[in-house]
C-alpha cells in the first residue's frame, strides 16, 4: 500500500509541474514564426539582400538601426520600410505602409481572420526605425491585430478602423514595458 501511495504523490506532482509549465507557455502568447515580405525573412535577410529584392538606397540612421526607405515599392502601390539591425546587418522588421489604407474587408481577403487583437502602449523611449516603440498592455489605447505565425501585424490607422501598415517582424512586440535603449 506505501509504494501506491508514493507513485501517487509523485504522479500529482508531476501533473502540478506540467500545468503549471502549460499556463505559463499560454501566458507568454502563441509563438511567433518571423515576418517575409517578397524574399526578405526577418531575422534572416541581410543587408545586401534588401538592396538585391528592393534596390540600392541610403539608409537613415536611428540609434540602433538603419532604415532603408522605398517609395511605391509595396504590394499596394505603398511605402515600404526596411528596419536593418546596424551591428549585426540583420533585417530587424519590414513597414508596408498603405497609401490609400487598406479597409479590414481587404486586408482580411489578403491576411486572414486567423489574427488576434492585441492592446499596446506608446513607451516613452525615443522611436527608433519604422515602427514606434510600443508594449503590450492590457489597459493601452492601441489595438493592434497581430498574426503570430505570420509574423505580422496590421496597424491601423488613427481612426482606428481602416489599416494604414503592415509589419512583419522577426519577433514580437515587447510584451512588457521596457526600459529605454533595451530590446
């Protein structure tokens, strides 16, 4: 009878172990598969591979990174982006900006409905590349729809409602406010 009731605790201790892991992994949000735009894959095109797929341009510098900006370059006739990490040449995140927006009734013909609605904050961090600096907050005033395996997000415009970007990134927004200078 001793050895049933120690299999026993043991068995719960490990069910306790397993879902309390199983909670936290449901916490931190579905895993996120990183962004492409044409043949640039986020965390992985370099450098020359945006001035090969997108042409040669000057980059702006902003603190850590470099963003290379194309006029008319974007699958609806927009500006597109291009957040390359300085230090490393790594393409961080790409803006596909609208012009005019996207209604959501095209952007969900183009993406999906497979997308969750996400509240963000603005950081009081200076903005650096195409995307301002932002953090997940249950409470904040931005509702951003975030395609996790996609590696996207679609910003929508000041209103709201309408679409003004899309971003595809190598990873997720920050999921909790940060301090300034840390990625």
């Amino acid at each position: 009878m001793k050895d049933l009731r120690t299999y026993g605790l043991k068995t719960v201790r490990t069910l306790v172990v397993v879902i309390a892991f199983g909670i936290s992994v449901l916490a931190q949000g579905p895993v996120w598969k990183a962004g492409q735009f044409k043949e640039l894959v986020t965390g992985k095109a370099t450098r020359k591979d945006v001035v090969r797929v997108l042409g040669d341009v000057k980059p702006t510098k902003s603190g850590k990174l470099e963003t290379y900006s194309y006029a008319d370059k974007g699958e609806f006739g927009g500006k597109v982006l291009v957040d390359v990490n300085a230090a490393t040449g790594i393409v961080e995140a790409v803006t596909e900006q609208f012009s005019p927006n996207l209604t959501r009734t095209q952007a969900y013909k183009k993406y999906g409905r497979d997308y969750n609605e996400v509240r963000y904050s603005v950081s009081e961090c200076p903005q650096e590349g195409a995307t301002p600096m932002v953090y997940r907050d249950a409470k904040g005033g931005i509702e951003l729809l975030e395609y996790p395996k996609k590696g996207l997000i679609l910003w929508p415009n000041q209103y709201g409602f309408d679409i003004a970007a899309a971003v595809m990134r190598a990873k997720a927004l920050p999921g909790k406010k940060m301090g300034c200078g840390k990625k």
